[in-house]
C-alpha cells in the first residue's frame, strides 16, 4: 500500500505517480476552493514577472525574503521594477505568458458545466492586477468561473507604476491567526467569511485545491465530508505530513492532468 502522505513530501518529482482517483460520493451543491499560484496556474506570479523581466530583482526576491512581510516585499519590488522602465504594457504581456496546464482548464470548465450545483472561489496571496490580467488570457474569465475573488489589492497608478497593497492593512485590526497565516491575510478567516455571505448556498461539501504552507489554516477548517486536493513536494503537503490535525479527505496530485481527473471526480456520475 503506498502512503501517499510521505510521497508527497519525500518522493522525487514522479512523471507517472500511483494513481488517487477512487471515487468520491455524489453531493448535490458543493464549493471548489482554488488558490492560484501553483495550484491553478503552473507558476508564482510575484517570482514569475521578475524572472521575465529582470533576473537582478528575482534574486533580490530570494535576498529579502526572510527579512520583510512577504507582501510587502513584493510591492518594493514592484517599485524597483518600475524604477527599471517596465511599463504596465510589458508587465501584462509577461502576465499572460505565465503557464496554466490546458488540463487543468478544462477539468474547471468541465467541471462548471456538468455540476450546476457547484460554486468556485479563488482565494489568493497574489493580487487583483495579476488575476485579472491572467485569467482573461486562458479563457476563465467568460463565462465567468469565480463567484469571488478574494485577494490582494493593487492597482495602477498614473505613472504606470503597479501599487500593492496587503488585504488586510497593517493600520488597522490584524487577524488572529494561531496556524502561521502571513499577516496580509488570513486564509481560514477569508473560507470562513465566504460561507458565512453565501449561507443559503448550504453546500454539502467544500473541496479545496491547494499547494502551498498558507493553505493549511483553511484546509485545517475542513470537515469530515471534505475534500483537499493537494500538490505533492510542496508546502501544504509537508504540513499536513509534519503537523496533522486535518479532519477532511485528502487526494494528492503533482501535475494537472492529475489534478483534471480528481475534478472529474466532483462531477455527476454519467449514465
């Protein structure tokens, strides 16, 4: 029996690793939560615009990563980028360079348009400008596929300049957050905020599709009739091996082909 747990942190990276595609029970409303870098998309956004455009700033990334708060990090950086002469029009253009697994486009698509009981929220430490400027450019956004949104705000400022700012400000209350979620946003907070605006939803079962140590807290949330689909070698699979306490169902994927069949696995099952 393979423990799929340990190979998702230990193994090398499997081109063709055991299969996790059992089935799963039919429900009749149900949220697919997303996150967005490395999860739906197959890259970061922060790491990818400077690993186009200017390699000296991808390595200042790795320099001050564990010495500022990582969002404000990332809007420095954005400032360096514009001190550069990188106009909104080049920062766009690397946006929608940025790989999503045409797997993984039409698991959602497929998924939107066989289960009319299913609702998705993308939840995402990267921000309005990227998303906006991304999902367009891979054919998500009409007919749209997200009832919400819910990340970081940003926008462009008349110089050209692309203005980060952390959802939650840092002069105003914090979150209280014990299970290690950045300070610019509370992952949990914001799953548990959504179900609480979208209550006559009632869904039967909430899956969430995630890969990195932020996505913990909300998968910590998730309850026995949950679903957590789970990019191996990566953070939140390392966590959920190091650190336990996750009461929902876990599937383990690596590459979006993967990650298409386990959507396929939310569908009605076809006569």
């Amino acid at each position: 029996m393979v423990d799929q747990k340990t190979l998702a942190v230990h193994s090398v990276v499997l081109e063709d690793p055991p299969l996790d595609f059992d089935a799963l029970p039919p429900v009749s409303s149900q949220l697919v939560v997303f996150d967005f870098d490395w999860s739906l998309a197959d890259q970061d956004t922060d790491r990818w615009i400077h690993e186009l455009l200017s390699p000296r700033l991808r390595i200042e990334f790795v320099q001050k990563i564990s010495t500022m708060q990582f969002t404000d990090m990332c809007a420095y950086l954005l400032e360096e980028l514009h001190k550069e002469g990188h106009t909104p029009e080049a920062i766009q253009e690397a946006l929608r360079a940025m790989p999503m697994h045409p797997a993984m486009i039409r698991g959602v698509r497929s998924l939107q348009s066989h289960h009319h009981g299913t609702d998705f929220l993308l939840l995402s430490n990267s921000n309005e400008v990227y998303i906006h400027t991304i999902l367009p450019s891979k054919g998500l956004a009409e007919p749209p596929l997200f009832t919400e949104i819910v990340t970081n705000p940003a926008h462009w400022e008349p110089n050209g300049l692309l203005r980060l700012r952390r959802r939650i400000s840092p002069d105003g209350p914090q979150h209280a957050c014990k299970v290690g979620c950045s300070a610019n946003m509370c992952k949990g907070d914001e799953l548990d905020a959504f179900k609480q605006r979208h209550a006559d939803r009632k869904y039967e079962r909430i899956v969430y599709v995630g890969d990195g140590g932020n996505d913990f807290c909300p998968v910590k949330r998730l309850g026995p009739n949950d679903v957590a689909f789970v990019r191996r070698n990566r953070g939140l699979a390392r966590r959920i091996l190091q650190e336990g306490g996750v009461q929902c169902m876990v599937r383990y994927w690596t590459g979006a082909w993967e990650a298409e069949q386990l959507l396929n696995l939310l569908c009605p099952p076809r006569p």
